[in-house]
C-alpha cells in the first residue's frame, strides 16, 4: 500500500491527474468496488454505485489536499456514494453516465478484476451472519478487518457530513460489534454455547 501510495502523490504532485488516477483505480478500484456491493447488498447497485464513485475521484483529483491517506480519502468518497445510493429512490432508477475519459479508465481489466483483499475464506454462514449488519456495522467491520485500515482511517472514511468521527469511540464500537456478532454466531450454532452461567 505504501508503494501504492507513493506512486499516486508522485502523480498528483507532478500534476498527472490522468496518471494518478489510472494508478488508484488499478490499485483500489476492486477493493472500491467490492466494499460498495456490500455495503449496498447489491451487485447491480453496487456497480452503479461504483460508476458514482469513479466519477467523483476523478473529478475531485485537484482537490486532494493529501493530509491523509489517499486510500481513506477514495473510501469516504465510496462510503458517502453508497449511503447517498441507499437513501436516493432517483439514482436507484437512474443510471449515471461517465465521460468516456473516466468510464475508460475505471472500467479497465483491473477493476473488473477479483478483489484481492477481500477475504476468501469465510464460510456461506459467516457471511449470511455479516449480511445482517447494518450498512454503518458492516463498513467498520470490513474496514478494520478486511482492509487493515488503522483507527484514524476509518474515522476519517466513516466521518458524518461536517463532523468527525472519533477514533476512540470507534474502536468501542468495533467491541460492541465484535459482543454482537459472537452472540449471534451462538444462537446460529456457529459457537459453542459458552460456560453455563445458570441464566
């Protein structure tokens, strides 16, 4: 990632936006991808969904100001593209047209291409267990987890509309979340039932 990154400022910095933009697109254009089908629950929105976001890098490019990672930045894009999807009846209807300069560029073998990150060994159960997550439970769940990303990422991705989120109080929510899920993964039967505590 760090690589990744590099190469993306270097870019930028030398004004390339095409350039920088082919780069991030080969790099996290899956990953991008993949987290808005699931936080959308849809492949065909997702993919809808996605066409929005690319869009949005690319016109946002110049406004990059670069106080953190170039990766966090395209996720908040991605998170508030998905959010704006689910609560808009008219994008769910209608279908975004991209310039032909960025369709080119972000429908390219590589976003097509499988998720590398994501995680392949979770079973059918696991992930009808993931399904039933609120859109917000399951973004932090597969930005932590799936994508590695560190507290301050997340919060800078998972930000409301003019206010920050706090890192801290993200953490004990991925707690609470972690509680939760374990409970329900009991009463699925995924784990064992636990000490008996008499209750």
């Amino acid at each position: 990632m760090d690589e990744l990154e590099r190469r993306i400022r270097e870019a930028l910095d030398l004004g390339d936006h095409r350039g920088a933009a082919t780069i991030a697109f080969e790099g996290y254009g899956p990953q991008l991808r993949t987290f808005v089908v699931g936080v959308l629950r849809s492949e065909s929105d997702g993919a809808e969904a996605y066409s929005q976001v690319c869009e949005e890098i690319w016109t946002g490019l110049p406004g990059f100001r670069g106080t953190g990672t170039f990766r966090a930045w395209a996720y908040r894009i991605a998170w508030c593209a998905a959010i704006r999807w689910k609560s808009d009846p008219f994008r769910r209807r209608g279908r975004r047209l991209m310039t032909s300069e960025i369709s080119g560029l972000a429908d390219g073998r590589s976003s097509r291409a499988p998720d590398a990150s994501a995680r392949t060994s979770r079973t059918p159960a696991l992930e009808a267990l993931r399904q039933t997550l609120h859109p917000e439970e399951q973004a932090l769940l597969t930005l932590r987890l799936d994508r590695e990303m560190s507290w301050e990422e997340v919060a800078e991705v998972l930000a409301g509309e003019g206010r920050p989120a706090s890192a801290v109080a993200l953490r004990k929510r991925f707690e609470r979340l972690k509680e939760k899920l374990a409970r329900r993964a009991r009463e699925y039967g995924l784990l064992g039932r636990g000490p008996d505590t008499g209750r």
